[in-house]
C-alpha cells in the first residue's frame, strides 16, 4: 500500500514539474492613435499654432495633463481583459515629440511599467510622429531607423515616417514597424496612390528583412487611414485573410476577420465604421513548426469608458475634439492589439 501511494505520490510530483516548464507566458503589443497629442509650447519648426494657449483649440496646461491621464490610463487597460499588464511593446501614433511620449511613460499609471522610448521626428509639416514605447527589462533594442516616404513628383509633399525597431524580446530576435499612412483627405479613391505608396515602402521594409532572415518575426502595426479589404493593405502590402492562405515569406492580417465577418471598427465616420488601426504579422508568428512565441489573438480595446455617450456620435470613439469643440476624452480611434503566446 505504501508503495502505491509513493508511486501515485512521485507521478504527481512530476506532472506539477512538467506542467510548470510548459508554463505558458504570454505578452500584449498594442498600438494606439491618440489624436493630436500636442505640448503647449510654440515650436517655430513645426505647425503646432492650433495646438497653443493662445490657438484656435485653446490646448492649455490643464487639457494636456488631463488628456495624459487619460491616454496612460486606457494604455494601463488594454491588457486587463485578458489577465495581462502593460502591454510589452506598443506604438503610438499622432505625438509630437519626444517630450510627450516621456510623459506618457512616467504618468502615474504607467510609470512601474519600466518602459523606454523609440522617437524621431519626421519631415511631416503637422509636427505629429510615430513612436513607440517598450519594456527595456524583456525587450533589448539592437537597431532602430525612421523611413520616409518619398514622392518623386510631388517633391513637397511630406508624411508620418514609418519606424523600423529591432531587437532580442525575451530571448528572441523580433521587428517592429510601426506605421500611420496618409490621410484620406481629398477623398478616398483620390489620396489611395498614396497610401498605396506607403504600402510598398513598408513591404519594401519586410522584404529587406526576409532577405536576411526568411524566418524573422515581424509586426507591423499602426493606422493605415485604409481597412484590411483596400488595396493598399491586401494587395500591395500582401496582408493575407487567413492564416490558410499564408505561406513562407507572406504576411497574415488578423484584423480582416474583425472587419469583415465581424463587422468591428476602431474609429466611425459618416455612420460607417472603419478599421485603419491594424496588425499584420509575418509568418513565422503563425507557422506551426516555428517555436517561441505564437500569435494568439487580435482584439479592439473599445470599452465604455472610450465611447461617447450621447448625441449625434453616440457610441463612436469619445474624443478630445470634435472639430474646435473641446469634448475632453480620450482620442477619435479605439487602440488595437495582438496577444503573443509561448
């Protein structure tokens, strides 16, 4: 009898070691565009007069830190549906400089996530960038490089860079890039060659670094002003609908099944909800026999909370400004993320 009950003892034992080595650690990367988030200091460089005390916005001391509150809160969420913390790595677009992602980093409700900034300033005449905030603890930058977007024939013509970060994240060479594409201003049909421009200047980015490494784990990530059914997404930049039709060197976008079976949308205009806000993951992140970490699943971060309540754009993203209308919430777009699993 003792020896069945030592047995039945050292086979549980061993079931609890097995299990704790398989112990699965999990990560979120998020991305979010927070609308304009300017300082209140005139830079003579940059296009920031509607951003000033004195501007048409009236953007003060007060506005500033509460829309800061406010964006390192929502970033301090995302991951909490999911039992998980400050996302790992996350980019953000719409910030004007450095200073401002600094205050994002140390606010109060971020500043124990040990976070660290990835910033340039672009050539863009609005003055906002990308740029991107990680955990230096789990995620070592090894090389970082702004690309902008050149037109040959329109030789004044300046946008958002897109932002290329690489580095070893929890033991395992990972890049990011981060993107927020031209406006559609001017209408869709007509601004499309631009976006389509910086569809192939970010596949041009992939292939560069699948030429090296045909198994490299790379996610994109930002607002990309098209959804995942345009052409600038699904064509030039080659994101696949399923993971069936993915293959060696491709790149799968999970955020199609959110747009067009489930019909979710990280922002809302004229009554229609758009999904701009998107990854697109290449695809070792999805290759059975790659090991490391996998990808799990893809979500929009709308909770109540980030949606306005009432009038003639109920339920849309509750944000800072409605023209130059202070509203005082959080941004015009819902953040997006993807969960990584090993």
């Amino acid at each position: 009898m003792k020896k069945t009950i030592l047995f039945v003892l050292f086979v549980w034992i061993g079931l609890q070691v097995n299990c704790q080595q398989k112990k699965i650690k999990s990560i979120l990367v998020a991305f979010y565009n927070i609308e304009n988030f300017f300082d209140t200091i005139n830079d003579p460089t940059k296009d920031d007069e509607e951003f000033l005390p004195d501007g048409k916005n009236h953007w003060n001391s007060t506005r500033y830190y509460q829309k800061l509150n406010h964006i390192s809160l929502v970033i301090s969420d995302i991951g909490k549906d999911n039992n998980l913390k400050c996302p790992l790595a996350m980019g953000l677009c719409e910030i004007e400089n450095r200073q401002v992602l600094e205050d994002i980093i140390h606010s109060e409700a971020l500043k124990n996530c040990n976070y660290d900034i990835v910033h340039y300033d672009s050539r863009y005449k609005r003055g906002v960038d990308v740029g991107f905030i990680y955990q230096k603890d789990r995620f070592i930058v090894t090389h970082s490089v702004p690309y902008p977007l050149i037109m040959p024939d329109m030789p004044d013509f300046t946008t958002r860079d897109q932002l290329l970060i690489s580095g070893i994240l929890d033991g395992e060479p990972f890049h990011f890039i981060i993107n927020h594409w031209p406006s559609r201003s001017g209408g869709e049909k007509r601004s499309a060659p631009l976006r389509e421009a910086a569809a192939k200047l970010c596949r041009h980015i992939v292939d560069s670094i699948i030429k090296t490494d045909s198994m490299a784990k790379i996610i994109i990530m930002g607002d990309l002003n098209d959804d995942p059914t345009n052409k600038s997404v699904k064509e030039i930049l080659g994101g696949k609908p399923t993971k069936e039709l993915t293959k060696t060197g491709d790149l799968y976008n999970p955020m199609y099944e959110l747009f067009k079976i489930k019909g979710i949308g990280s922002l809302a205009y004229n009554d229609q909800w758009n999904l701009f806000d998107q990854f697109i993951i290449s695809y070792p992140l999805i290759a059975g026999n790659s090991k490391g970490y996998k990808f799990v699943k893809a979500g929009i971060f709308n909770k109540s909370y980030l949606t306005q309540k009432e009038g003639q754009f109920a339920d849309y993203p509750f944000r800072t400004y409605v023209g130059n209308s202070y509203m005082g919430g959080y941004s015009d777009h819902f953040p997006s993320y993807i969960i990584l699993s090993k």
